[in-house]
C-alpha cells in the first residue's frame, strides 16, 4: 500500500489533481505546509511505520481511495488524437521549469509557462520530453533587511528529499574547452511527460565542474554559457543515450541555442551530411520561443570566450569559428561584436515564434537584422500566444462551479463549444460568494506571510500585483502621487488596499531600488503590504484572492504577462496597459485598459502621465464599480465582468489552446519537413 502512496508522490500529477493533493494533506497538515507541500519529503519524514498508522485512519483512507480514483482516471482517459501525418517526438528545452514550490528549479514567469507547458501537453497526450538543469541550490529565496532591502538566501536541494529520481546508469559528456564534464541525469514524471534534470555535481568531475549546475541565472558569462553547453550539448546527448529519438526540438529562450548545433555535429558524424545539408536538416526541426521584448534580455558572449569554452567542440562539428559567431551577431562580419544567443537561436531555427500577438510584431522590428534585406514584415517571426494551465491555476471553488455549469470535463472543451455559455447564467450571488470566500483565504494566508502581519479589510477594493521586480514592469508606478494614493488608501467609504509581490534579479540593482521603494511604502501605509519571496503557492492565492490585477509595464516590453490571464480565469479583473496578452485579450465587459500613449519608436514612455491615467481610472471607473451594490449587498456589474472574463479567459488563454496551436503550427510541420529531408535518398534514406 506505500508503494502506491510513493506512486502518487513521484508524479507531479498532484498538482493539478487536487483529489491526489488532499491525501498528502489529509496525512499531515502542519507537516504538509512545513514542507513547503512536498509529498516526498512529508513521507520520508513519517517513515514507514508512520505511513501505516496514517493509513489506519478513516480520513486518510477515504482520502487514499478518491487519490488512486483520480490518478486512474487521468491515465484511463483517452487524450485526443493528434495525427501529425510524420513521426514525431518533441524535445522541449528549457533553462527553467516552475512545477511545484518543493521542486526550486525556476525563477519566475519563464519557468511557470514551461512547467504550464508541460502539463499541457500531458492532457492532450502529445509525445514531448522535457530537458532543463538539476540546480542544487535554485533561484535563491528571498528575504527583506530592515533597510528594505532584498536579500537572497540560498538554500541545498537534496534529490532524495524532492519528487525526482536519478536515473542509474545514465551518465554523458559535454564538452568545455579542451575538456569534457561528466552529467548525469535526474528524472521527474509531470504526468505522461518525463522531465529529464541534468547534473554535473558528480565526485568524478573537478569542482570548477560540479558548480555548474548549482543556481539558476548566473549572474558570470563564462559560468552561464558552461551551464548553456551542458543544456544544449549535454542535453542531446542525454536524450540519445536514453533512447529518446527527438527529432523537433523546442528551444524555450535561447538559452538553449547549442542544441541546434549539437544536432549538426550529430547528423554530420551518423549520416555523412555536408555541413550545410545536416545544417538544413536539423534546422527544419527547430522551433524557437522568444519570450524577451527588448534586447538587452538575452545573453551575450564575448568571442575570447566562446572559443576558450567551444573551441575544439566547433572543430569537431566542422563549422568555422567566424561562421559560428556570426550566427549571434546583429552584424556579421563584425569580429568585436558580442554572440547574441537570441540571434543564433533565431537562424538556427526554422520556426521562430513569439508569445503574443503583440509581441510578434515587436519582435519582428527587435530581431529583423537576422534576415539582412527583408522588409520588416516579411521578417519570419510570428507568435504562438502564451496560455495557462486552467486546472492548475482556477481556485478549486471555481473549478466545481464550472463542472456543474459547464461540465466535469470544462478544461478540455474548446472556446467554441456551447457548453460555454452556461457561465453567464452561474447566479451572482453564488459566484459572488465563493469569490469572498477566496479572498478571506488569501488574507489569512497573507497573515501568515506578511512581516508585520497587517490586518487587511475584506470589504476593501483589494488590487494585486505580483510579478518580477524590473524597472520596466513599473512596481512603483503609482508613487508618481503619494497624495492621490493616500486618498485612495483611506477613503472611509470606498477603501482600496494594495497586495505587492515580486522578487527582482540578484545582479538587477534598479530592480531591486524599486522593490525597495515598494516595501518601504508597505511599512509606511497600512493599506499596502509587500509579501516576501514570491513563489507558486502566493501566487496561486493572489491570483485567486484578489478584487483587481494590476499590470503596468511600459508598453511593448512586457511580452505576454501570464499572471493576468490566471487572474481573469478566476474571475479577477485586470486593469492593465494594453501590451502582452492583454492587447488582445482586452475587451470593456472584462476588465480596464490603462491608456498610453507609447510607440514602438517611443518605448520610454512618459511613466507621469501613465500613472495619471491609472489614477483617473481607479477613482472614475473601477472604485465606483466595485463598491455599486444592490439591496443583497452584491455590484451586479461587477459580477457581470467576473462571469465574461472567466468565460472568455478559460478557454482563449489556456495552456491547452497555448499547445494545440504549437502542435498545428509548429511541431507538425517540422516534423513532416525532417521526415521529407531523411528520406531524400541523396542523404542515405
């Protein structure tokens, strides 16, 4: 009977199927939490004979049979056929992965959209494997001094404490310099799809070597681009030395750039192919995300650099130094110029997407020097809008709301489907309801987080904004008029409260001047609060707690802005610029656009004017609407909104459509087009 239990711990599936969830916590609560919600852990810490004594219990009994129903279910469940019409494995590359908080391998909205990504695709059964690095320290936590300062604490992870396994007998080589590094590698099962973690703290390797994979966004080039080799190079050749024949592969970010070449010296050295033949065919299997609007957020690497740490490697593959630069610079030729991992990621690929349609366009105007003499618009970038995934994201009140509106299976229907339209008719006072109850949640929840801990006023307008802490997402728009806050924080009438969240880069130092800015306004106002260390679990209960998200980049830097769609789908209303997904999520029955006034010539917008726009529709639209109420107590508009907002968000924004449309505009097409180039009988078939 333990072993099913460790079953139900080693596949992440828990943390999207709450019925598996709830046997872990029905176990143990407080052991649960202290965990920071880790099944492994919270049964390793019981043992053995603490597991049969809990099992002696009616509760967790009861709680054990619904956890096996569910974990049946989904594995019985056919998930749609998709006919790629070519053999098709997909290897999806990523430097970070946001799963569960007790698995520290991400750093914020980059990982969560992967971990999304990846779930997903499991639901709809695609053939995916998933490779990204074993950081046995992370992102870093974060803690506030008493100066309001961020400080980060770094913490060890111990395989044998988390929902991994390391997969015995399975070690490779990377190249690094005139060297190799050995890494092994660690497994974690995220429902049908297996998430691969490379490793390089092995005692047979130097201890230069064994660092490699300790943290996540280094801030040293050299330290970042080793950890790029064992990623792109390591982590092909994990794939072939498990038997794993990928042959699309979806690079998330350019971290991941080496790949591509790893998959030209591979082709070269199998098939016999010319360098430019194994350079089309692995190309055709290539597909790039770009998540950066601005591009001074990719990776650059000097050429002194690039040849102490792949040198040799170039030569093996056949391909000359200059040429291999000359993939990541904006100006090739130009032997001062830096390698721009986004460049070479964006030539090496033969479909390149960005993560909202918004995005797209920028990106086309960002990168459009990697086709010399094309016209902006022909520029071959186009978008995939980002997606979140619902069953992970929805509060489980809102999720039983739409079983029985909409049916058990609500997560897997289509947006067109009719099924949808009973979400208008849920009775207001039940939605209105079960969105208080969540945000009693949330405060009780934030008294357990906040320093002080601050008493929050559930009958105030409550907005949140939770996001990383750069200076172009604007944390401290709303400082612009201390007095204009004021005003909104202590009006007796209609008060309005203010939930920040948000970790800034350790090496982003007018980041973390801003966070900064925010705390101390915190300590200042008793309607403001600034919760520390950001992660899955606080985000999960802004998104599903709060009245208001807020979003206030600058426009056209912010390139999808996830957090707002998981906001919406819970029936939180966004008030946001139009930038990201909200430039075409945006519609006046689900939410408010912050007027701007930028260009795509004009990104440093006028932030004074922007936050008197912010003001105007806070205290004109959004205040009054909230606090409009009928004889029950209940603002009926806005109810109204929270409805069409989850009808509109469930199903356009989820992760589910997110990878749907990867498979029908990216992972098929490159598969048919690696499967007509191998059978080309010029190549040996």
């Amino acid at each position: 009977m333990s072993d099913d239990i460790n079953k139900l711990a080693y596949d992440l599936l828990w943390t999207w199927q709450p019925a598996i969830q709830n046997l872990f916590r029905t176990i143990d609560p407080e052991r649960w939490e202290q965990t920071r919600q880790n099944p492994v852990l919270l049964l390793s810490q019981l043992g053995d004979e603490g597991v049969k004594e809990a099992l002696k219990r009616d509760d967790v009994n009861k709680a054990f049979d619904e956890a096996k129903t569910a974990f049946r279910q989904y594995y019985d469940r056919n998930p749609p056929f998709l006919d790629a019409h070519a053999p098709m494995v997909i290897g999806y590359f990523s430097l970070e992965f946001g799963i569960a908080e007790c698995l520290p391998i991400y750093s914020g909205g980059l990982g969560v959209l992967a971990g999304d990504h990846l779930k997903a695709t499991s639901d709809v059964g695609l053939p995916l494997v998933a490779v990204s690095l074993f950081y046995k320290q992370g992102f870093g936590r974060q803690d506030i001094d008493a100066e309001a300062r961020q400080v980060e604490v770094y913490s060890e992870n111990k395989g044998s404490d988390l929902p991994v396994k390391k997969l015995e007998g399975v070690e490779v080589e990377a190249p690094i310099g005139g060297t190799n590094v050995k890494i092994a590698v660690w497994k974690a099962q995220v429902g049908r799809v297996p998430l691969f973690l490379l490793d390089t703290d092995l005692p047979s390797n130097p201890p230069e070597m064994r660092t490699i994979t300790d943290r996540l966004y280094v801030p040293e080039p050299d330290k970042r681009l080793r950890q790029e080799i064992v990623l792109g190079i390591g982590g092909v050749r994990a794939l072939r030395a498990m038997g794993i024949a990928a042959n699309v592969f979806h690079l998330n970010e350019g971290h991941s750039f080496l790949c591509a070449i790893e998959r030209i010296r591979e082709l070269r050295s199998s098939r016999q192919m010319t360098l430019e033949e194994a350079r089309l065919v692995a190309r055709a299997g290539i597909v790039f995300t770009t998540h950066t609007p601005i591009a001074a957020g990719s990776d650059y690497f000097e050429p002194g650099l690039v040849w102490d740490l792949l040198g040799p490697y170039l030569q093996q593959v056949g391909i000359n130094f200059d040429r291999f630069m000359d993939l990541g610079r904006q100006r090739p030729g130009d032997p001062r110029e830096r390698l721009c991992t986004t460049y070479a990621a964006l030539r090496l690929a033969d479909q390149s997407v960005g993560v909202s349609r918004l995005h797209g366009a920028v990106s086309r105007r960002l990168w459009k020097d990697a086709w010399r003499g094309l016209q902006e618009t022909q520029v071959p970038i186009s978008s995939v809008t980002n997606g979140v995934h619902m069953p992970t994201w929805l509060a489980p009140e809102i999720s039983t709301i739409l079983s029985r509106f909409v049916g058990p299976d609500w997560w897997d229907l289509d947006g067109t489907d009719g099924r949808w339209h009973a979400v208008l008719e849920i009775p207001a006072s039940e939605l209105w309801s079960v969105h208080t109850d969540l945000k009693r949640k949330l405060f009780e929840f934030v008294a357990t987080r906040d320093e002080r801990p601050a008493e929050l006023d559930p009958k105030a307008l409550t907005i949140g904004f939770g996001r990383r802490f750069a200076p172009y997402k604007r944390a401290d728009l709303l400082l612009n008029d201390r007095p204009r806050l004021t005003k909104l924080l202590h009006d007796a009438k209609r008060p309005v409260q203010f939930l920040f969240a948000g970790k800034s880069h350790p090496a982003d130092q007018p980041g973390k001047d801003i966070l900064r800015r925010v705390v101390s306004l915190g300590r200042e106002e008793s309607n403001v609060v600034f919760l520390k260390d950001y992660d899955i679990e606080l985000a999960g209960r802004l998104v599903q707690g709060s009245d208001v998200w807020l979003n206030n980049p600058r426009r056209f830097l912010e390139a999808s802005g996830t957090s707002g769609m998981k906001a919406a789908a819970n029936g939180v209303l966004n008030v946001s610029v139009l930038d990201g997904w909200w430039d075409e999520g945006y519609r006046p029955e689900l939410g408010w656009a912050i007027p701007s006034g930028a260009t795509l010539d004009r990104p440093a917008t006028d932030d004074r004017a922007e936050a008197e726009g912010l003001y105007r529709l806070l205290e004109k639209e959004v205040v009054p609407a909230y606090f409009q109420r009928d004889a029950a107590g209940i603002p009926q508009r806005w109810v109204q909104m929270m409805r069409a907002s989850i009808r509109h968000v469930v199903t356009d924004f989820s992760a589910r459509r997110m990878v749907l449309d990867y498979f029908g505009q990216t992972y098929a097409p490159g598969a048919r087009r690696v499967e007509q180039l191998r059978l080309l009988p010029d190549w040996g078939g």
